[in-house]
C-alpha cells in the first residue's frame, strides 16, 4: 500500500525530479530508494531510474561517502566510529566507508576533536575530578571519536 497517494509520481516526472535533485547535492542509492518508494513508483520502475543515475554519475557512493564523512566531521563534530556506523546504517558499501575515513584530514581530525573536548570541559564545574574526566570521555566517545585517540588530548586535563 502506498504511503500517500497523492503525492504518487510518474517515471518521467520521477526522473526529472531526481536528476535534478542529484546535481545539485550528494544523496546515496537509499535515499533515492526512499524518495521512489515514497512516490509510489513500482520496483522496476525505481531499479530503471536508480540504473540511469549511476551509469549518469548522479549518484556515486565513493563520492557520497566522502562528502557525508567531511560534513559531519566538520560541521556535526562527529568522530569515525559514528560516521562509519551511520554510513553503514545507508548501506553504503565497506570499501566506499573505509576509503572516506581514510580521507580525513589528520590534523583536521585532531583539531576538532581537541575542541569537543574543551567544550565539554568548560561545561562542568570541577574539570581535575574523576568524575569530569569520565564525563569528557564519555562525551568523546559518544561523539564517535576513539578512545585511544580521546586518550591522547585527555591527558592534558
């Protein structure tokens, strides 16, 4: 049963909305997956047009995948472990997360995890207690940013 029936869309006016949607920002194949079924477009006709956006270059889950890492690393102040589980939770393939998390910038990385911690920090009244630091680590950790390398800056506190 479909969801809404009437936003039900044609191939073509599937096609034309998606292309133009894929040119202008990066979406992965289970976003347009998403976008069909909820147009109500039949399987085949979701498969036709998902074929012709990848033979076209307007989806590409390496592309896709490097694009998701850098925004959310840079603007969600994300760490690996969380953008890898977010990606996967896409279906993006293993190769395409491993390639975007290699391209991370390293210093970059440090940086912005350097200024979640001190964030955290300024947040809670006694920053030398056991309790403090827990609390930072845990914050870092749910963040998605590893320990060893939490460990690494933590030590400064």
């Amino acid at each position: 049963m479909r969801k809404n029936a009437s936003r039900t869309l044609t191939y073509e006016q599937a096609m034309l909305r998606l292309t133009s949607l894929c040119s202008t920002s990066e979406h992965c194949q289970s976003d347009v997956r998403e976008k069909l079924y909820k147009w109500g477009l039949s399987r085949g006709d979701s498969e036709k047009i998902i074929d012709y956006l990848l033979d076209e270059k307007y989806i590409d889950e390496y592309r896709y995948a490097n694009a998701y890492a850098n925004d959310k690393l840079r603007f969600s102040h994300w760490g690996r472990a969380k953008i890898r589980s977010m990606l996967y939770m896409q279906h993006i393939p293993e190769a395409c997360i491993n390639e975007a998390l290699d391209n991370i910038d390293e210093a970059e990385y440090e940086r912005i995890l350097e200024s979640v911690l001190e964030g955290k920090k300024r947040t809670l009244p006694e920053c030398e207690s056991y309790a403090s630091r827990v609390k930072i680590i845990r914050f870092a950790l749910q963040r998605g940013f590893e320990m060893g390398e939490i460990t690494k800056f933590i030590g400064e506190y």
